[in-house]
C-alpha cells in the first residue's frame, strides 16, 4: 500500500477554504443587499396598506348604504303594518289579509338585510383590525431600517477613521510625523541662529574692549600693574 505524501490532505484544507471563502462571499453579497431589500418590502407593505385602506373605505361605505336601505325596509313595514290595521278597523278582512301577506314579505326581505349589514359591519372590524396590524408591522420594520442603516453609516465612518489612524504607514500619521520633523528643524534651525547671535555679540565686545585698552581709555584690571596697586593698598601706612 503506496504511503500518503500529504498531498490530498492539502487539496482537502485548499477545497475547505474554497467553500469557506464562496460561503462568505454569498453573506456578504446578501448583506449588501438587505437593505435594498427591506426597502422594496416596506414600499411593497405601504402599497398594499394603501390598498387595504381604500377596500376598507368602500366596504364602509357599502355598510352605511345597506343600514340606510335596512332603515327604509323597516320603514316600509311600519307602514304596511298601519295599512293592515286600519283594513282590520274598516271590517275588510280579504284586504287586512293581503297586506299582511305584504307584510311577511317586507320583513323576510328586511331580514335578509340585516344579515347582509351584520356581514359588511363583521368585514369592515376584520378589515380595520388587520390594517392596524400591518401598521404596526411596517412602523417596526421602519425603525428597525433606520436602526440598522444608522449603525451601518456610524460604523461605516469609524472604519474610515480607524483606516486612517491605523498603522505607522498610514497618510494621516506620515503627515503628523513630518509635522513634528519640521517643528524639531525649525527648533534646532531657531536655537543655532540665537548661539551664532551670542558669539556674534560676544565676539564685537571683546574687539571693542580691546581696542579701548590699546588706546588706554579702558584699564587692564586683569594686568600686573593693576595687581601690584592692588597690592599696595593693603600694606600697613
């Protein structure tokens, strides 16, 4: 049996970090895309809202039309009712008992209404209880958006920030660096000019002294003549 080299342990790691590398790739690609993908969906969201509300309109609006038409059928048996009762009243039973006939289709047909009302009035809470829902829905997924693009664009900017601070090479700290370098000439440049000033003051000092001395204006307290006076001041009498 021929030994292993290594070789396909290595192609194994090398494919293990191919698909690493691709799996991550596909994140990251998804991740640039979440947020234009949120955004599509709120506005999709908003759209249907929009919709929901209109359908939620004229379902009320069918509501009120139906009561109204339910108030007019109640009215209307009301007054065959009255009818009945006065051909009661006027002996005509043949009459009282074809208006009443009425009657009985008037109220079935009033029924009828009443349960057609109760359906548009249970649809439209549904409606209403739904759109209050999907409100609350998109309004979370609003802030939560603007949560996650607030902290994208912060974090965003403190790694520019870092990338420019970051490391000795960076721009930013190779002009700090030349900006100490040339405070430091300047220093040094600054501290030669004030020494070659005090030589240069020194320096015409000592020629005028000497020059004062030659010509006998100024005297050599330094000279032994001026030793010997000061020597003699000290002897007794």
């Amino acid at each position: 049996m021929p030994k292993s080299d290594g070789s396909e342990g290595i192609w194994n790691k090398l494919l293990t970090s191919l698909r690493g590398g691709a799996h991550e790739l596909g994140e990251a690609l998804a991740d640039s895309q979440a947020l234009r993908i949120l955004d599509q969906e709120i506005r999709d969201c908003d759209l249907e809202l929009r919709q929901s509300r209109e359908s939620l309109a004229q379902l009320m609006a069918r509501h009120k039309l139906a009561e109204r038409e339910l108030s007019d059928s109640a009215d209307k048996v009301g007054e065959y009712e009255g009818y009945a009762l006065k051909a009661l009243q006027a002996g005509d039973q043949s009459l009282a008992l074809e208006v009443a006939d009425k009657v009985v289709q008037l109220e079935a047909h009033r029924r009828e209404q009443e349960g057609h009302v109760a359906q548009l009035a249970a649809a439209a809470t549904e409606l209403r209880k739904a759109i209050a829902m999907a409100e609350g829905n998109i309004r979370r997924l609003k802030q939560q958006l603007d949560t996650v693009k607030a902290t994208e664009s912060m974090q965003r900017a403190q790694a520019a920030v870092a990338h420019r601070y970051a490391g000795p090479q960076s721009r930013l700290q190779t002009a700090v660096d030349s900006l100490a370098r040339i405070k430091r000439k300047q220093a040094e440049r600054g501290a030669r000019m004030e020494a070659a000033a005090e030589l240069a003051r020194q320096d015409g000092g000592d020629a005028l002294e000497r020059k004062l001395r030659e010509a006998g204006i100024l005297r050599d307290e330094a000279g032994a003549e001026a030793v010997l006076q000061r020597l003699r001041q000290k002897l007794p009498g």
